[in-house]
C-alpha cells in the first residue's frame, strides 16, 4: 500500500511540474525599451502635432523608441539632443515610418537628470515646397 501511495504521489509530482513547466531561469534584467508615439498632420502652413508622452521617464539603462504614426505627413524622423547633453552614446537617431528612430547604450550615472531633445520632422504636403517641424519634449531618468 505503501509503494502505491509513493507512486501516486510520484505521478502528481510528475504532472505538476508537467503543467508548471521548469521554474524560470533568473539572468540578466533586459533593459525596456519606452516607446513614444510621433503623429504630424501639415495642412498649408498650420501644423498639428501629438507626441505621447511627452515627457519620458526612464529608468537607468532604459532605452527610447520613437514611433512615427503611418499617418503622418512625414517620412522621417530625426531625434537631437537641444543643448548637446544626451544620456545615449549615440547622438542622432534616425527613424521613418518602417524603421523606428531607437536610442540605445544609456550612458551610466544618468539618475536624476532632465534632458531637453529636438524631434525633427520635414512636412510634405500636397502641391507645396516641404518644410522643417521642430518640436522640443524631455527626457527624465529617474
């Protein structure tokens, strides 16, 4: 009765690390990476535009993607730091509709510190000459 009763319990063991599946391997925290919505709408000389959010809170190692909306009335979208001080080794991001403008590689020691970044976008709309749309939000590392 004994051996039965350890078989039994073997098997429930059995199945319950079927269903669980094996317990997670713990590694390295993968850096998230914020996303920031990009729409610009030109109609004449009037501009209309959203970013969301417009100010991004990171953590330290976090990295930012700019989402250029497929409605836009732009075809690219170029990010810049407005005073030269980035928290990212690279210093320009380049993105368009298909390929996402990605700021990576976070400098260290970024905690506690506000960053004032240019979105640039180039207006084209229909039947006239294409104009520069230059928008300022901020970057907060927490």
């Amino acid at each position: 009765m004994f051996a039965q009763l350890m078989a039994v319990a073997g098997l429930v063991g059995f199945g319950g690390m079927v269903l669980l599946g094996p317990s997670p391997v713990s590694g390295p925290l993968q850096e998230a990476a914020v996303p920031v919505e990009v729409n610009v709408t030109c109609t004449g000389t009037r501009v209309e535009f959203s970013i969301d959010p417009w100010i991004v809170r990171l953590d330290q190692g976090d990295e930012v993607e700019w989402i250029l909306n497929t409605n836009a009335d732009a075809e690219e979208i170029e990010i810049t730091p407005k005073r030269g001080r980035w928290p990212f080794a690279q210093q320009s991001h380049r993105g368009n509709k298909q390929d996402r403008a990605r700021a990576a590689s976070m400098r260290a020691n970024q905690r506690g510190q506000r960053f004032q970044y240019n979105i640039t976008l180039t207006c084209q709309p229909e039947g006239q000459d294409p104009y520069e749309v230059v928008i300022d939000p901020d970057i907060i590392i927490n």
